[in-house]
C-alpha cells in the first residue's frame, strides 16, 4: 500500500526530501538555543561579563534566526511536497477510473468512488504533510533533546527516563483504547448520513405516510449511540492533557530540588544550566505528545490510504486487443451462444445461450419482462461488459479483437440510466462528435424530435443544463441523449428504453425519422411499448435471461404466447397514449 | 452527498468574519443548558492556568531566594526549598486535578450539545414544507449534518476550552511579569505584537488562498462526481481522453492554491514560534545588561523566571491565533445550521383530527380501538366536538396555484369525487397533474379557492391526519435502508409479518419477493440499487396497501415498467384502487375507461371532463388523443 502511494510522490521527490531535512536544520537550532542560554547566564550575567553577554546573545540571535530560516524552507517545502503529492494521487485516481471497465464501476460503486477521490485524498494530504515535518519534528527534537540535557548534566536527565515511560505508556494506552472506538463512531456516522441523505430523498413518502416521527426516532437511536461511543472515547482522551501535566510537573519539581542541591551542594551545575534543562525538559515531553498526535493521525488516515490504493491497484477487466481492429465493416450483430454473468465465470447467470443474428441495417425491437436481461444483451455489443461465454460478432468480428475506441464509435448506445452533463446543450452535444456541425448538430436533433423545444428555450443550443440534466425535463434530456448518440454517426444504435418519458406521438415521429433518414444504420431498440417494436423487422422476446422468442409481429401473434399476451394487454387495457398508436 | 457548495459557502469564506449574533447564540446554547457544568468548567480551568504558571514564576524565588543566598552563605539548610516546592507540588497536584476535570466535564458539554443540535436539526428539518427541499440544494443541506457538525465539534471540544484557559493564562502571566520587572514585561509585549503583526500579514495571505483553494477544491469534487457519476456515459462515448483533460486543468489549479495556501501556513508555525526565541534571546541580553548595571532591580532569578515566563506567555497567544481559525470555521457552520433551524416548519393551523371511531345505535362515537371506521372529530368554537365519518368525499372548489408568486399553475380547478370513485387526470408533461395531487395532502398550499375532505376544508384538519388518510405511490420510488419487510411496513408500523405478506399479495409484489434470496428479508441498498424500477414500484405499492387509506393518489408509472410486469403491477392497482376514492396520474387505458370522471388537462387548466364515453362523444381533446388524430397532424 505504502509502495503504491510512494509512486504518487514523482516530481515533487526533491520538496519531499528537502521539507524533512530543513526541518532537521530547524530542530537543531532550536535545541542549542537553551545551551547557548545556559552559559549567557552563568558565564555572563552570572559572572558580570557583558562583552560575552553580548559576544553570546549575537550567537544566540544568529542561531534563532537560522531557525527562522530553516523552518520557513521546511514549511514551503513541504507545502509543495503535500500539495503536490495529493495532485498527483487525485490524478492517479481519476486516470484509473478512466480506464475501468462497466464491472469495475459496478464493483466499487460510483458513489464510494467520488468519496475516494474527494474525503479520502484530503486525508491523505494531510497525513502526508505530517509525515514529512511533524513525524520528522517530534522524534528528532527529542532525541536531540535528550542528548543536550544529558551532555549537561548526566544525573538530572535521570529524571526524564522516569517521566518518559510514564507519559509513553499513558499515551499509548489511550491511543489504542480509543482507535477502535472512533473507528466504530465514523461508521455510524455513515449510517447518520445515509438515514438523512434517505430522508432529503424520499421526504415526499416520509411526509404522505406520516413518519417524520418514526425517522426522528431512528435518528435519534444512531444520533444516542454516537453520543455514547463519543463520549467514551474522548473521556478516555481527557487523561491525556492532566497526564502531560503530571510528567511535566513531576520533572519541574525533581529539577528544582536536585538541581538546587547540585549547584550548591555538589557544585556540579550552574543556574543557568538548570534553566536549560528545565527548557529541555519541556521540549521532551511536548515532542512525545505531538508524537502521539502524528500516530493518531496516520492511524486515521490509513483506512482513507487503503481505500485509495484499492482503486489504483485495481485492473480494468478490459483489455484491448494486441492487433485491433479498427474498422467496423457494417452493423451486422451476431450473438452465437452468449452467457453472461455480472459476477463473472461461476457467477449466478443472467444471459444464457444467447443466438440471434441481425443484419446490418435492420430494425430490431427487444421485449421482455423486468430483469429478463434486455439490457445486459445489448451492453454486450459496445463491449461495455464483456460476455462469460459464448461470442458477439460485429461486422464480422468478434468484439473482443477491435479497438475499444472504434468499436464503441461505431455503437452508439443510449443507456436507460443516461446522463448530461453541466455545460450549453452544444457541449453536451458534442460529446458524440467534437466536430459536428451547427448543421450536422441540427439534423440530428430534429431526428430527434430536439429542435422543437431546443428553439424555444432561452439562448437555445447555449442553453446551460445543471449538473444531472436537473432543468430539463425528463423527455427532453431522453431526446437530447438520443440527438447525442446520433452525431457519433454509428453503424449501430442502442435505445435502451430511450424515449419512456416522450409522450406517443414524439416516439412515433422519432421511429420514422430513423427509418426514412437511418436506413443504413442497425436500430436495436428496447420498450415497454409493444407499439413502439411493432413494425421492427424483427422482434426479440426476452423471459429470465433466455431468448424466447424472434421473429415478426405477425409471426410472433401466432407462435409466441407471451407477446400475444403483451400485446393484446396493451391495445385492449393498455396504455392510454399508446392508443394513439394502435 | 455532494461536496460541491454554492460560491463562498465555504466556512472562512466570509472574508473572515465572526458573526457576533452567532457566537452569542451558540454560547448560550452551550452555556445556557449546562450552566453548571459549565461554570464548574470554568473555574477549573483558572485553577489549572495559574496553577501551570505558578512554576514559572517560582523560578524567581528559587533563584533569588534559595540558591544564590545559599551559595554565597554556604547554609546548608533545605528546609526552606523543601517547604517551598510542597506547596508548589500542592498547587499543581490541585491543577492536574482541575485541568483532568474540566476535560472530562467539557466532554459532557459538548457532546451533549452536539447531539441537542444533531437532533434538533433533524427534528427541524421533518417539519419543513416540501418547497424547502425543492429549493435547497440535497448536497447543501448534508454539509450541515456532515462538516459543518464536525468543525462544531472540534470548536466546542478544542477551541473553546483552549482559547479560555490561553486568556486566563496571558492575564494571569501579564500580571506575574509586571509584578517582576516592567520594562522586560514592555519588552515581551513589543515581541507580543511583532508576533501578532506576522500572524496577520501570513495568515490573511494564507486565507486568500485558502479561499481559492476551498474554490478550487469544491469545483474540482464537483467534476470528480459528475464525471464518475456519469462514468458510464464516458465511456459509451470514448471520452475518458477529454474528461482527463479536463480534470488535470481543474486539478493543477487546485495544486497551486494548496500549495500557496499551505505555504503561507506551514510558514506562520516557524515564524511565530521564532519570534518567540528571538524575544527569549533579547529577555537575555537586555536584562543581563539591566542585571549587571543594577536598573530596574532586575536580579538572575528574575532573568530566569522571564525566560520561563515569555515562552508562557508566547505559547497561549500562539494558540488562541491557531485556534482562530477554527473558531471562525465554525461559526460559519454553525451559522449554516442556526439558519436551518431557523427556517419556517409547515405551518399547521389544523384542529380537526381523525380518530377511531365506532357506531352506536347509529351514533358515531370516538373509541381507541382499530374498528376499521374512521371519523374527523371536529371541536368547535364553542366547546362542541361534532364526530363526522371519513368517507373519502373530497371536492375542489375554484382552486389557483402557484409555486412562485403572480405565475399561476393551476387555474380554477373545481372537481368533486365521491367516495370510491376514480377520478382519472390525463393531459401531457407539465399540464398540472402532479401538482393537483400535491395539494389534496398539503404538500403544497393552495393560493386561492376550496379544498373540502368530507365537507371540512383541508386547511382545518391537521396536516398528519390529512396525510394518515391519503395513501399515495409515487412515481420516483424512494425505499429505505432495511429488509423488505421493513420496506412494506412503512405504511403501517404496527402491521404483523402476515399482514405485511397480506399486503404484498395485494399489490401482486408476493412472488418476486418470494423469489429473493431471503424473501422478505432481503436487505434493500441505496434506495433499493439491488432492485429492479418495477420490482420497486412493486414494494411502493404494497407498502401503500399496508397503510390501507380510504384515499389514494396514485401517480401511474408504467415507463419504468415493462409491460409483462406492467399487468402483474396493474393488478395490484387495481386491487389497491377496489373501494377507495382515487386520484390517479392515468397512463393506462383501463384505467382511464373504468373511471368515473377523467379529467383533461392542459396548462393548468381543466379543459375537458367527463366519462370515457361522453368524452369520445364530445368529440374533443381527448377525443383526438384516443383516435391518435394528433399523431397525424
């Protein structure tokens, strides 16, 4: 995990190394200053010698100034260093995700993905930016401490071996009995999130079936139980302030009762050298304490790390071939005995021996009930997933030997779940041809059935869609995909349930225009109208991941008992719009 | 959750500005409902501040007082120094417990208020009206519940009790230092404000960027979800290329906002701290000369307490600076939050309830059991209480709406539906159909006109009641964490498991959950990801069913369906319609031909009403729509 992260560091290695090592500059410094001090005093004011009262305060000044200076390169290094660290493991990410095939989305989820990329990067920095100064700061400024203190006087640093274990093994007991608990308060409060972000949602049900009462209860149970493990955690924590006092204290006073007696008694020390001890003192017990900070933090952002270097060590689990293909011939489809499984060979099966073959240029309509696996079928010819078994021909070659690129120009598909994006309708546009003309651009949307309302809405193709399509409605950003999916100018076009929010008469229009200006292109479109699949050349029924049944309308009324049935439902009871059709 | 927030939303964002009614409020909400504690804490720690600085201060006795006296005597007497350090060892004993008090005590106080403010903003945020989640941002409002929270809790826990104790402490030093030597102490004020002035001068450099950084950051996590939210479009199209390149411009940018904002950080530590060995080095110096001319009666031993004293003295105020930040974040959160709690809850002037009730001898009398017969009980002005049974009348009389003022969306609406009949809306996206259905329950209000429920106006019932006696599915199915079964019994808490299955049947949703791996203890995802939209529509209309209502209104979607489970999802609709007054978006033609009255709808308005048969006969609107006349035109 480490080792993966480590490779984020690239460019910005020298600021990584040169941000610790001034800071190593910067403890030095400070640590000769209390030594300096201690024979300013005793040497001179002690002694009434200005001229090294002054000759000493200049190395003194000098001293503190180098610190000054040192600390600032340390601290703009490691800005850069942290900064750019996270750059570089944001960009990892996101280039990784790139590359991920539909299976490794499906497998992360995009959610956690977008928190891996936001919440779990930021940790990361952070922690970065400790490691190269603070988790370089606090042992090296105890150590070096540690060994001035003893340099001058050997007796008294005595007291420091006592007070260390002390504060050590309380900090340590209070890291390890609190790290599972706040481990335990972040997981609930996902859980807080997710019962406020159901209820923002789906506040319209909450409200119509009266149970604002219910959700607050169940609030109000996670809200209890972070409150609890909370308090427990950082009850543990308090002993930490009173803890440091005490070593703190117990140093002070074992300084001034040893250290007094030894300067007159024994003669061994001077004032101003327990003056300096006494600093040293402090600088110890303050480094142990921001040594434990550091521990938390690397603890906490450790998960965050691990999360991360999932995602990038994770391998699309799509290769493109070693000698592609890059041309699509025509729209042919051939399925010859497919098996698909979203959890891949052994995985419970969702397409089963699958064959059906569609000539370049036809209509075909797909059919069947909810989860008969309709979609999953036509993913399979972008190469959007790839097939368990068995083999999908496009143009004549399986999909698996042509680039990724062609393959997915030459299949336009637009998904059930489709998506715009923030930008002018042009922009949006464009994704499916980034040099399509106003004209090309125009074409396609009246195809669509986009012109009308596009020409109406304020600045027109400048018109600004939010984030998600959020101010357009759900007709229009269906026909706006599809106007999407036109300029890429396919071989083959997918409607996955494209136009489930156009009302009839826009659906029908929408079909004609295919027919009479799309000749050439294969058409592959699944409904839930009969209507709408009606006059396709061929009809495919599909029941619990199996092709049931293909062929036309008129042969399917008379062999296929299930599309009998559909049909017959929808112009008898059907839907209301689809009367206009029947 | 969306981490992007609208422009400088961004605690400390505000140009760095404590909002004073803020500060005020939040204290008193944490001094207020813990006046003890908080008093308790108080005192502990001015006990523990002067406690801690009682050492530095004794340096100066037991310089000037111990041992310089005693190695010019050469006394040998201990007793003094022994004494003396007992009574400091007693001092800091007293502050050690004082100081693990109030951390302990602050623990209480501010997690208790963390959780008062958690659960009053979720209690405030159920009793909001509907347009307030039309108009706020989802993304927006967790922040609140997230951040926001969160930095409150750091303030509360950290800043708060640090910033007190570093007051107490610098007044408590101040005034042991100017008790020792006034000119050093004006010496350690001049370092003081130096060290102040370069807090200032970096940190407003340092909040520049930290302000585009928070820029920066919320734009670049906004991509990041749109992006990986649409991933899948991405690559349908082949744009991973350009949506690269894209990314790495936002995020160069944010590199070199960090990068500067932390600089100027990172570099405040060193400088500040610096300053603080500087003033140490010129304390040395200075009073050394001041020592050895005799001025000012400046002796070693208080030399040594100054040096002691001015890093006392350094280390609050570089404290209170850090925690500044912090502080003001918070407030800004906490601003956030106050305003959410402040927003207007759904006025609900309502008097009218609904009750079990029972017949006797043709009386409607109140009783607390579930009969199955309900009645609005109806207190009058004058001490009356008139019983009337719930029917499932429910008349519009004249009624206009608007979302916005002066932009009528409804106009003039007037319908009346009997109990048990059908009315049907009909009409195209955006006619009003939806929103005629949002004012039956109160999810809106209506701008003018009537709106009776057996023949009480929807305005006197309260708004629970009102909504206790509308059943409705939706058309966006919104599930909930939980098993299926808890799905189902959201429509009615105190449904048995064989009601629950009961109602399942119903709403024909029986067989495919039987067909789950655990049934009815399937656990549902992220709003029932693990589902198919028909097999959720399945559970919606069965949980509607568990709640058994004398009205619904249903909002047909069979876009989302295909038509196989169209049928079976049709006859449970129908089952669920059987003998309940019902409002429904109709897609489907049986629907439509088996109701009462249908309704053609057209930019707000009702332009057509009728029977399917009298409406063909009319020869209008709907006419067309059902010959498909207007599919040729």
């Amino acid at each position: 995990m480490i080792k993966r992260l480590f490779l984020c560091v690239r460019q910005y290695k020298r600021d990584s190394i040169l941000a610790p090592l001034f800071m190593v500059g910067e403890v030095s410094m400070e640590v000769l200053l209390p030594y300096l001090m201690a024979m300013l005093i005793d040497n001179g004011i002690d002694k009434g010698d200005m001229n090294y009262i002054l000759n000493m305060g200049l190395r003194l000044f000098a001293a503190a100034m180098l610190a000054m200076c040192f600390g600032i390169l340390s601290g703009a290094f490691a800005a850069s260093a942290s900064a750019g660290f996270a750059r570089n493991v944001r960009k990892d990410l996101f280039y990784s995700v790139s590359g991920f095939s539909f299976s490794n989305i499906d497998k992360f989820s995009a959610s956690s993905l977008v928190t891996r990329l936001t919440t779990d990067v930021a940790n990361v920095q952070n922690a970065y930016q400790m490691i190269i100064r603070m988790a370089v700061r606090a042992p090296m400024m105890l150590l070096m401490s540690f060994a001035m203190a003893f340099s001058v006087s050997r007796k008294l640093s005595m007291t420091f071996l006592l007070a260390l274990p002390i504060l050590g093994f309380g900090l340590w007991y209070v890291i390890t009995s609190t790290h599972p608990i706040f481990v335990r308060v972040f997981k609930t409060y996902d859980k807080l999130n997710r019962v406020v972000r159901e209820n923002l949602r789906g506040m319209r049900v909450v409200k119509s079936f009266v149970r604002e009462g219910f959700e607050r209860e169940k609030f109000g149970v996670i809200s209890d139980i972070i409150f609890k493990d909370f308090s427990k955690a950082e009850k543990r924590l308090a002993i930490n302030m009173p803890l440091m006092q005490l070593c703190a204290y117990g140093c002070l006073i074992m300084l001034m009762w040893f250290g007094a007696r030894m300067i007159i008694v024994d003669k061994e020390l001077a004032t101003g050298e327990l003056m300096s001890l006494i600093a040293y003192s402090m600088q110890i017990l303050s480094s142990l304490m921001m040594l434990s900070m550091v521990f938390v933090m690397i603890i906490i952002s450790r998960a965050s790390a691990e999360r991360i270097t999932e995602v990038l060590n994770e391998t699309s689990s799509l290769r493109n071939p070693d000698a592609p293909v890059f041309k699509v011939k025509d729209g042919s489809i051939s399925l010859k005995g497919v098996n698909f499984s979203y959890a891949g060979k052994g995985g419970k099966i969702c397409l089963a021996g699958a064959n059906l073959d569609i000539a370049s240029g036809e209509t075909v309509g797909i059919l069947g009930g909810t989860g008969s696996s309709k979609t999953t079928l036509v993913q399979l010819i972008p190469r959007l997933y790839d097939a368990t078994g068995g083999e999908v021909i496009v143009g004549g070659v399986n999909v698996r030997n042509y680039d990724i690129e062609s393959l997915r120009n030459a299949v336009s598909v637009v998904l059930q779940k489709n998506v715009l994006f923030s930008g002018t309708i042009k922009e949006n546009l464009l994704w499916g041809n980034e040099n399509a003309t106003n004209e090309e651009i125009a074409r396609a949307c009246s195809l669509a059935q986009a012109d009308g309302f596009i020409d109406a809405l304020p600045g027109k193709y400048g018109y600004f869609v939010e984030q998600g399509g959020s101010n357009v409605s759900g007709g229009q950003k269906q026909r706006l995909c599809i106007a999407r999916a036109l300029l890429k100018n396919p071989k083959i076009l997918i409607l996955d349930d494209s136009t489930s929010a156009v009302d009839t008469r826009t659906d029908a229009a929408i079909r004609k225009a295919f027919k009479e200006d799309l000749p050439k292109v294969t058409k592959i479109i699944i409904s839930q109208r009969a209507a709408s699949v009606q006059d396709a050349d061929k009809i495919v029924i599909m029941e619990s991941g199996r092709i049931e049944a293909v062929g036309t309308h008129e042969t399917l009324m008379r062999t296929s008992q299930i599309y009998r049935e559909v049909y017959e439902s929808q112009t008898r009871g059907g839907d209301f719009d689809e009367a206009s059709q029947a | 959750m969306k981490p992007r927030r609208p422009e400088g939303g961004r605690p400390g964002g505000r140009g760095a500005r404590i909002n004073p009614k803020t500060a005020k409020r939040l204290l008193f909400l944490i001094a207020g409902r813990y006046k003890l504690h908080f008093a308790f804490v108080s005192l502990c720690i001015i006990v523990s501040s002067i406690a801690n600085i009682a050492g530095a201060g004794f340096t100066q006795t037991l310089v000037d007082d111990y041992i310089q006296p005693m190695v010019a005597s050469s006394s040998r007497d201990f007793s003094g120094l022994l004494k003396a350090l007992g009574v400091l060892g007693s001092a800091y004993a007293v502050g050690i417990a004082a100081s693990y008090f109030y951390n302990r005590v602050m623990v209480v106080i501010s997690q208790g208020v963390l959780k008062k403010i958690r659960d009053d903003m979720f209690y405030r945020m159920q009793l909001l009206p509907i347009k307030y989640f039309d108009q706020n941002n989802f993304g927006d409002i967790m922040s609140r519940y997230t951040n926001d929270t969160d930095t409150l809790r750091q303030m509360i826990s950290m800043s708060l009790p640090q910033t007190f104790s570093s007051l107490i402490m610098i007044a408590a030093v101040s005034w042991t230092m100017l008790s020792i030597s006034v000119p050093l102490t004006l010496l350690v004020f001049a370092c003081v404000a130096c060290m102040l002035f370069a807090t200032k001068l970096l940190g407003g450099k340092s909040a520049v960027h930290f302000i585009g950084q928070q820029k920066a950051l919320g734009d670049i996590n906004g991509y990041i979800e749109e992006m990986i939210n649409g991933q899948k479009v991405v690559k349908a199209f082949n744009h991973e290329e350009k949506s690269k390149e894209a990314f790495d411009s936002l995020n160069d940018g944010l590199n070199s906002q960090a990068a500067s904002a932390n600089r100027f950080a990172n570099i405040m530590m060193p400088v500040v701290g610096n300053i603080g060995n500087l003033q140490y080095v010129l304390i040395a110096i200075i009073g050394g000369a001041m020592a050895l001319s005799g001025t000012g009666g400046v002796t070693l031993g208080a030399i040594a307490a100054f040096l002691s004293l001015s890093k006392a003295f350094a280390f609050p105020i570089g404290q209170i600076s850090s925690q500044m930040n912090a502080v003001i974040m918070a407030l800004a959160g906490a601003e956030r939050i106050f305003a959410l709690m402040d927003e207007e809850p759904e006025p609900d002037d309502g008097y009218v309830s609904l009750t079990n009730a029972e017949l006797i001898g043709g009386q409607l009398m109140e009783c607390q059991k579930r009969t199955g017969i309900w009645a609005w009980k109806h207190p009058h002005g004058d001490g009356r209480v008139t019983y009337t049974r719930l029917t499932g009348h429910v008349e519009l009389i004249d009624v206009d709406f608007c979302y916005n003022e002066n932009e009528l969306v409804l106009r003039n609406i007037t319908l009346t539906a009997n109990p048990g009949e059908k009315i049907a809306f009909v009409g195209a996206t955006g006619a009003g159909k939806t929103t005629i259905t949002n004012l039956i329950n109160r999810f809106y209000d209506i701008a003018d006109g009537k709106i009776r429920f057996d023949g009480i106006n929807i305005n006197k019932i309260k708004k629970t009641d009102l909504r206790k006696s509308l059943g409705i599915v939706l058309q966006d199915v919104n599930l909930f964490t939980g098993t299926v079964m808890e799905n189902i019994r959201y429509g009615n808490l105190n449904a048995s498991d064989e009601e629950v299955i009961a109602a399942a049947k119903l709403a024909n949703a029986h067989d495919f959950i039987s067909r789950l791996p655990d049934g009815y203890q399937t656990p549902i995802e992220s709003d029932g990801a693990n589902l198919s939209q028909g097999q959720r529509q399945l559970i919606s209309i069965a949980r509607a069913a568990a709640a058994d209502p004398p009205v619904m209104i249903l909002d047909e979607a069979t876009s989302s369906i295909d038509t196989r489970t169209e049928a079976i999802v049709q006859t449970g609709m129908d089952r669920l319609m059987e003998g309940r007054t019902v409002f429904v978006i109709a897609h489907r033609l049986s629907t439509i031909q088996n109701a009462q009255a249908i309704m053609v709808m057209e930019q707000g308005r009702i332009i057509e009403r009728g029977n399917h048969n009298s409406l063909m006969e009319k020869n209008g609107r709907y006419c067309q729509l059902y010959t498909g006349k207007l599919a040729e035109q």
